[in-house]
C-alpha cells in the first residue's frame, strides 16, 4: 500500500516580496509544508518547495545477515608472508 501526503498549501507571491522575506519563507516551507509559486510581473516563474531527501539513510551491514559466524581473528595484524615483498607484481 502506498501512502500519499496530503498536498502541500500552494502560495502565491512577488519576486520583489520574496526577495524581501527569503529567510523566512524557507522557514515556513520547511515547517509548515507550504508550496510557493513566486512570480515575475504577475507571471510565474519557479516553484518552492521543500526539499525530499531521496539519498537513503546509511544502514550498516553488521547484524543483517542472519546465522553468519566469524571465525578467527579479525582485529589483528595480517600475518607477515602475506605481506611480504617477494611477490613483486612489477
């Protein structure tokens, strides 16, 4: 099921009016779900509205797959022939 919001209350205001007030009308779009529809000699021109964050929230991958053991130590150093020279790739 999907849920929809209610619509957001449209506005209508002046570029110069906007101009004059910015600050605070971010503030009321921001807390009160206001839609600004800002105009330019009676003709409208943009749209405000607020922001929806559609990057998703980081979730860790510890703890999500269920019934995974770790076996062995994961803390310490790797062991030095793994990282020795020798094997020079060059």
């Amino acid at each position: 099921m999907v849920m929809k919001s209610a619509p957001a209350k449209t506005r209508t205001i002046p570029a110069g009016e906007f101009k004059a007030k910015c600050l605070q009308l971010m503030d009321d779009i921001q807390h009160k779900d206001l839609r600004l529809v800002i105009t330019k000699r009676g003709k409208p021109v943009a749209d405000l509205v607020k922001h929806r964050n559609s990057t998703p929230r980081f979730r860790s991958v510890i703890g999500r797959t269920p019934n995974v053991d770790i076996k062995g130590d994961i803390v310490s150093p790797v062991w030095p022939e793994w990282t020795s020279t020798e094997w020079d790739w060059d």
